[in-house]
C-alpha cells in the first residue's frame, strides 16, 4: 500500500472547498455523475478510432444508495485509471502554483473549478470519506484503490476489480445525511443530469403486482440521452416540440410557437425556446430557460447569457462554449458569452420576421400574447427595435392590425394637426373609454388600443423614434382638441358666465378619492356632450409610469388630476347660466357693483404707496386699505354662496356632473345611488 500527500501546498484546500467551491453542496452529484459519463464517452471515442478493441457493452453510468451504509456510489464502465493517472489527476490537484491560486480566488472560488478541473473534489464538501476504486481500459491494467478522510493524506492500493471503469465511493458526513434521502437523489438526478447523453440508473423500475409496487429488475434510467435539442429540426414534427415543452413545463399551457437553435459557427449552440402564454395581469416569471454544457446542466439564471427581454422565454440552450462552473460575473463579461447573447437575439427575430411574411393570419392570432415579449425586446435592446419594427403590430379599437407603416398611411391625411405632426390616437380601456373613442371616429380618426403591460413605456419609446409624432390617449381632452387644427368655434358664454358656472359646477363635484378637478370650457358643438372628464396626457403617463418603476416616484404620490370640460355652446349649459341669471341675476349685479367700487378703491390704494417705504405710508391708509381687502373678500365669499346656494338646488348641473363622472367610470357608491333617485324624478 503507498501512502502519500496530495500535491497541493497549503492545508486550506479542503475548508475551501468545503465552504466556497460551491455555493449549492448539492451540486457534486453533477460533478460526479458528469465525470462518469465523461470516462463513458472517451471509451466510445477510443473505441471508433481503433485504440481500444474490447467491446463497449453496456455503459449505463449506476448511481447506488446505501442508507445503512451511509455511503452513495457512482460506477462506471468507462475509460478507468491507473495507479499513474491517480497520481496526475487526483493527487496533483490538476495545477501549480496552489497556494498563491487559493489565496487569490478563495472568495471567488466558483472560478477554480472551471479552470482546474476540481470537479471530483467537489465530494468532499458532503463526505467525511472518499473512495475511489477505478481499473484502465488498458490491458492487462491493475486495478487500485485511492482512498481519502478529507485530509491531505491518501492511500492508494491494489485491489481485485474484475471490470474496467470507476466507483467513487462517497461516506455521507453527519452535515449533509440529507443525501441518504432516496427522493432527493432522485430529484438532483432529474435536475442535473436529466439530458446526459450516456444513461444514468438509478433504483430499479417498479409495477403494481398484488396490490402492492414491487421492483422489476430492470434499471430505472433517468434521463433521455438524445434530447430533441440535439436532434436535427428536418427530423422533428411539431408534436414534438409540443411534448418536449410539456415535459420541461408540465403545469404550462401550450406555447405560442418555438425557436429551434443550431449554430456550430463562429460558436456551437443548440437549444429550443419557446414563446409562451403570458398575461398581463400576473407576475411575469424569469428563470425559465435551462442552460446546458454538452447536456449537463448548469443553471436557470440565464440573464448575461440571453438578453433581457427573452429571459421571459422558457426552453433549453446548450453550448459547449459555456464553461460549467464559473462565477455569474465571469459568465456576463465572457466574450463567447455575448456573441452568443447577440446571435440568439438575432434568431428570434429572424423566426419571428419569417413567421409574419409566411403567416400573417397566425402571427396577428398570437400577437396579443406575443406583443408583451417583443415590445420588452425593443425598448431594452436598440438592435432587436431595429429588425421587429418590420414587423410589430399595431391593434385598434377594431381588432384590425397594422405595421408602423401600414398605420402611418392609413391616418396621416386625416390625423395630422396644425404643426404637421402625426398625431397617434390610443384608448388603454375601450370599456371604459368608450365614449371617447366613439366621438374620436365620428370625427373620422382612427384609435389604437394600447393595453398591455409596456404601453406606457412603449408610446414614449415610439415618440422618439417616430419622427414629428406624438401618441394623445383619446381621453385626454376634448375631441376638437385632440388634433388641434386652425378651425375653433367661439364660445357662446360670457367670461362673467363662464366665472359664475365655475363655481356653480366645482361646488357640486363629489370627494373622489386621489383626484383633483379643474373646470374648464371649450367651445364645441352643440352635438357634443354638455359636461366631460379628460385627464392631461402627461400627469397621467408620469403617473403611470411611476406605478410601472420607472423612476418616477415623485409622480406616483400625486393626486390624479381630471379637467371637468364644460361645452359652453351646448342649450342644457346655457339653460343653467340663464337659471343663473333669472334667480340671482339683481343679486349678483348689486354685488358685483360693491366689488367694482372696491377694486377701484384698492388700486388707487396700492398705487399710492407703490414708491413710499413702509414707513412712510400714512397708518389711515394702511388701515383703510386691510378694510378694504376684507369687505372684498366678503363680497367674493357672498357671491360664492349665493352661486353654491342655487347650484345645491339645481338637479340638471348635478345631472350633468354625475353623467360625465359615469361615463369615465368614477360614480360608485352612494354618488350613484343619488343619481339614479334623481334621474327617475328628473324622468
């Protein structure tokens, strides 16, 4: 029996690897069971090129659990090793130099195994124990033992072995008895080495016989060695791709559409992606793409690897160019990495492009669902923008859709304003918009329906990329307003009548909770609607913005701020200021006369102390000029309330308020309760 230390120079190797290697222990089952498939697969290749002669047989790789033993084994029929290749592999921890490397990465040590091949080394984070009984493919080839207790000491002995291959012998430390677990195991195997391209067995396969489940005897294999990915797309049929996705995503609804990948230059990259269903009502869920290295699998965090907006695919990547083990901030400045990053992005709109000019009926079915992926493409990445604005849709409130271009040409003659700007008319709720938008078509414009959950971002995007374009929700103002032209009607209402309904109708607006109301006057038609509510575009879109995470947190706290819109040309408005007139007409005169005398009072006042200091100023004046202000301001709050008196008695204005609130949405509760009562007495 030789004894000997493992060539590494310094004693830290195993606390490190114990407690920084890496940060799942579970992972060393990977290791291992890779390893193996590995021997496994260098036997296949010396096999076809005639270097060995023996037959191949079965090479399934075992994984055997023994919970009174505590130990779990690993066996393989492939390549084996020497007692010399113990020594260079194993012994000799595969670099120089270890001391200074482990004082360098020991923070960061995901990195070493990449680069030095520690894999095996990975047991011993869950082993108080390893064992590794291993015989060459080699004639005439002596079998040996290595053993180790996770010190720098090992035996290495000869022993009977009486096939070629390795078991590594794993003794299970108290810490990690979590392993001895046969529903674990099996859980790591299916997550790790599910698509292995030798077979992997674990426990035997089971039936019902008796009542009861009893073994069979044969292997229970694991994984699926020829994975659709690695098959060419000639060979596959849609069910296929269907029944792949189901396996990876059993709880899933069917997706959209897949992308099949198979690059074997500048890089080599296979995968399947798929588009799938999501809605813009629920948690838009990540982590959803598997990523291989020669169908090993490494990790569902793929964000550095695939850009942004397809992290919200799900599916597998596979590329050999990826390495296995390797930190995250590694992986996203890997210059491999991000060619593979670019061409992805480039293949999705390749597929995507192809699929509108050879099925634009099926693209416009699934583009409602599609639309959330490729608008998140275009805004986070410029190239992605550059090749999908050939073939993004646009949907109006008709459920007709159309390209850019196509909808360009189809408003330009006759939603163009003043300026010469474009002006792009969008509802985000054609229910609760509706009356909006139907005043907006019998203008003759055409509206768009942008509901989806990157809208409020997106229409910003469009406004910089669009050239003398502008997006206007069709509520945000008055339908003359919308497009502004040179034409405007005047306004049949005074400017005193217009001050008097001020009051009369901001008097008579209920508390809506978070909003704020400002009333205006338009002069429209006497077809238009006497009273409506719009909300200013750009309050709103900060606003909503804010509420996306946008970095508009100031806007989010901000009250929503509404314009109450009075059609001062309409009968039912003018039939108010004439109530107005008739009941408070000698009342407001007289008032109305006080204020004049005291505004002129005022003025020669003010315009008498204008150049004097303080000081100077005569006290009488001073005085008389507070008295003045305040027999004003009584005045004003007189007129105030003999304008609410006759508003709080007048039904029609409140009509008119709650009409506009109910058209918008915003009547609930009591207020609608109050309005129905008054529409049947009004009827």
């Amino acid at each position: 029996m030789q004894k000997g230390n493992i060539g590494v120079s310094t004693e830290n190797i195993f606390p490190i690897i114990k407690k920084y290697l890496y940060s799942d222990h579970e992972i060393f089952l990977r290791e291992l069971v890779s390893n193996a498939v590995d021997a496994s697969q260098k036997l296949r290749t010396l096999s076809s090129v005639g270097e060995f002669k023996g037959e191949l047989g079965d090479l399934t790789v075992r994984v055997k659990l023994d919970e009174k033993k505590k130990t779990i084994t690993i066996s393989d029929r492939g390549v084996g090793m020497t007692a010399d290749e113990i020594e260079k592999y194993i012994n000799q921890v595969a670099f120089s130099g270890a001391n200074e490397f482990l004082e360098k990465y020991k923070k960061d040590a995901n990195a070493i195994i990449g680069h030095f091949g520690l894999g095996f080394y990975s047991s011993f984070m869950v082993s108080k124990k390893v064992e590794i009984v291993t015989r060459s493919f080699r004639d005439d080839a002596q079998a040996v033992k290595w053993s180790c207790d996770g010190t720098t000491e090992y035996t290495l002995e000869e022993v009977k072995k009486d096939d070629r291959g390795t078991d590594i012998i794993l003794y299970i430390d108290e810490d990690n008895k979590n392993f001895l677990d046969k529903a674990e195991i099996d859980r790591l195997l299916k997550k790790y080495c599910r698509f292995l391209p030798v077979e992997i067995a674990f426990g035997q396969e089971t039936e019902w016989k008796d009542g009861k489940e009893v073994e069979t005897g044969k292997d229970k294999v694991i994984n699926e060695t020829n994975p659709l990915w690695t098959r060419m797309p000639a060979e596959l049929k849609e069910e296929d791709y269907q029944q792949f996705y189901r396996d990876l995503y059993p709880m899933a609804e069917d997706p959209l559409f897949n992308i099949h990948l198979n690059v074997d230059y500048p890089f080599n990259l296979t995968g399947v992606l798929y588009f799938p269903k999501i809605k813009n009502n629920i948690e838009i869920q990540k982590n959803k793409i598997q990523l291989y290295s020669n169908q090993v699998y490494v990790t569902d965090s793929v964000e550095g690897i695939v850009p942004e907006f397809l992290t919200l695919l799900h599916g597998v990547l596979d590329s050999p160019d990826i390495p296995l083990n390797v930190s995250r901030s590694y992986l996203q400045s890997d210059g491999n990495v991000k060619k593979i990053s670019s061409h992805i992005t480039k293949k999705v709109a390749d597929r995507l492009e192809e699929i509108f000019k050879n099925d634009r009926k099926t693209f416009e079915e699934k583009w409602d669902d599609l639309k959330l992926f490729i608008e998140y493409g275009m805004l986070t990445e410029e190239k992605f923008y550059d090749r999908a604005a050939k073939f993004t849709l646009f949907k109006n409130t008709e459920g007709k859709y159309f390209t850019f271009e196509e909808y360009k040409d189809l408003i330009k003659s006759n939603q163009t304003d003043k300026d010469d700007s474009l002006v792009y008319l969008y509802s985000t709720n054609k229910d609760d918009q509706y009356t909006f938008i139907e005043a907006a078509k019998n203008k003759g414009y055409d509206v768009l329906l942008m509901d989806g959950h990157f809208d409020s971002h997106f229409i910003n995007h469009l406004e910089q990329k669009f050239e003398k374009s502008r997006f206007v929700r069709v509520d945000s103002d008055v339908v003359e307003k919308l497009i502004p032209k040179e034409e405007s009607q005047e306004l049949k209402l005074s400017a005193e009548q217009r001050e008097q309904l001020t009051t009369v109708f901001s008097s008579q607006l209920p508390n809506v909770n978070k909003a704020h109301f400002v009333v205006s006057f338009e002069g429209l038609s006497e077809q238009d609607t006497p009273v409506m509510i719009t909300q200013q575009e750009f309050m709103r879109r900060m606003k909503e913005m804010s509420a996306l995470g946008g970095g508009m947190m100031f806007y989010g706290d901000m009250p929503d701020s509404y314009n109450l819109v009075v059609n001062a040309n309409h009968p039912l408005v003018t039939r108010i200021a004439e109530g107005v007139e008739a009941e408070l007409g000698e009342k407001l005169k007289t008032i109305n006369g006080r204020m004049a005398g005291l505004d002129s009072r005022k003025a020669e006042l003010e315009a008498a102390k204008k150049d004097k200091k303080e000081e100077e100023v005569p006290q009488t004046e001073k005085e008389e000029l507070e008295d003045v202000k305040k027999k004003l301001s009584e005045q004003r709050e007189k007129k105030e309330e003999l304008l609410k008196t006759f508003a709080g008695g007048n039904k029609l204005v409140s009509q008119l308020i709650d009409l506009a609130l109910l058209s918008n949405n915003m009547l609930k509760g009591e207020a609608l309760n109050k309005f129905v009562k008054r529409s049947i007495e009004l009827i």
